[in-house]
C-alpha cells in the first residue's frame, strides 16, 4: 500500500481504488509492505487495544545461558519468539531443539548473520531459505518471521520478505542487553518503557540478560501478557505506519 498527497477532488477515487486493489490482494493471498515514499517499512510495533508485547530473543553468539534463559521462561510461563542464526544452530542444534521443546517460536535471523543491505534479493532469498530449512529440520516447523542480522534492512530485503511470505519484525524496545552496563540498565531500559503492542529486543549469550530476566519478567507480568510475536501480529487486513507500527484495517 503506499501513502501519496492528493488534492481533496481526488479523494473518493483513491479511496476506491485503494478498496479494490485491497479485496485484489486479499483474494491472491499478498500482504503488502505499507509504503512511505519509496521506502519500505517492516514491523517494529502493534497496535493493540489488549495487554499483549512479544519478547524476543537473538541467538548468535554462545548457547552458555540457554537453559537458564527457558528456565526463567518456564518460571514465569512466558513463551516468546527466538530469532536463531543458521550458523548457530548449525552449531548448537541441542539448544535449537530444547528451545522448541519449551515451546517457544524459532523464528529466522538469517543464515550467515551478514549484512543483507550489500547484497542481491537472490542472495538474501538463497541466505534465509538455507536458514529457513536448517530450523525446520531441526523443529519441524518451517519460519514464517524474519529479522536481519544488525536489524541491517533496505528496501531490497524488505521485498524479499514480502514476496516470498514472511514477515519482517523488527523492535521498539531495545534492551541493549550485549553493551557494557550493569544488569538494571538493562532493567531500565525495558521494564519502565514497554508497552502493550511492543516488540521488546534481547539476546541471548551476553553476560547479564540471563540474570536480569527473572526481574524484567516479574515487571512485565504485573501489567502485560507476554505471546511469540506470532500471536501479537496481524496476518490480514493490515498496514504499517511510517513508524513501523502494524494497524488492524
């Protein structure tokens, strides 16, 4: 969908070119990226009139706090949506399995963890469809969610997401969890900002965010429902705004 300037006289037929070209897209099963200008733009929120956010987690460094991670989760009765690298989980693929058993969504963060802003849509399809199946193989559910490595994006990768199915997420709460700090800045940095319809970013092989979790949990659980992103988006009769936010239409 794109967002243009009109002279009031043009209203009505934009409105009714926008209804037919939306029943269109309906009927052949495309959702399209909203655009703004010529810029595409991915998911970073959701505008919800509930209580639910997605937490989610990268992985793509260690596997050292894996299971302290799905503890804390279990403890709380928190799933949410990890965004696994192919190269670890080509290298951990016990941790990808354990974190699917738990019951938490694996989503894809490509396969090389490079920069996609460099590269050809064939190269980025090639790179996400590798990743795509390594996780299926390991879980048996293929992704339908995708975050670049960096949330590097321009828009050739967006298109790429959006052709072949998935959906591109980025964050509005980042928890910086992977820079020096102590672990309440990470606390801070999460707990007092999120709210509901949020996409909160953490990662997993960093020196705090295993500690913090069980704190960050028991604050977002007093006044929010935690869900995989899966369950906070729209899958139909959607767009997003020009910051990114995903809006029930």
């Amino acid at each position: 969908m794109r967002l243009f300037v009109v002279k009031s006289k043009y209203v009505f037929f934009i409105i009714l070119a926008a209804v037919i070209a939306c029943v269109s897209i309906g009927a052949i099963g495309i959702t399209p990226v909203f655009k703004v200008g010529s810029r595409e733009v991915p998911i970073y929120s959701v505008q919800r009139n509930d209580d639910r956010l997605s937490l989610t987690f990268n992985c793509a460094w260690n596997d050292d706090d894996i299971d302290s991670i799905l503890k804390t989760l279990d403890a709380y009765d928190v799933k949410c949506t990890f965004f696994i690298v192919g190269e670890w989980a080509q290298k951990y693929p016990e941790s990808v399995k354990l974190i699917a058993s738990h019951g938490h969504e694996t989503a894809n963060h490509s396969y090389a963890h490079d920069h996609y802003s460099k590269w050809s849509k064939e190269q980025i399809l090639s790179d996400i469809e590798k990743c795509d199946a390594l996780l299926e193989g390991l879980t048996g559910k293929r992704p339908t969610l995708f975050r670049a490595a960096y949330g590097e994006y321009n828009d050739t990768v967006v298109q790429a997401c959006d052709e072949s199915g998935r959906y591109y997420i980025q964050w509005s709460v980042d928890s910086l969890d992977y820079k020096a700090g102590s672990p309440n800045d990470i606390y801070n940095r999460v707990v007092p900002k999120a709210k509901a319809g949020d996409i909160i970013l953490m990662h997993t092989g960093t020196e705090y965010t295993a500690k913090i979790l069980p704190e960050i949990l028991a604050g977002l659980t007093k006044q929010y429902t935690l869900c995989p992103v899966s369950d906070l988006i729209y899958t139909e009769n959607y767009i997003i705004d020009a910051a990114g936010k995903q809006i029930k239409s």
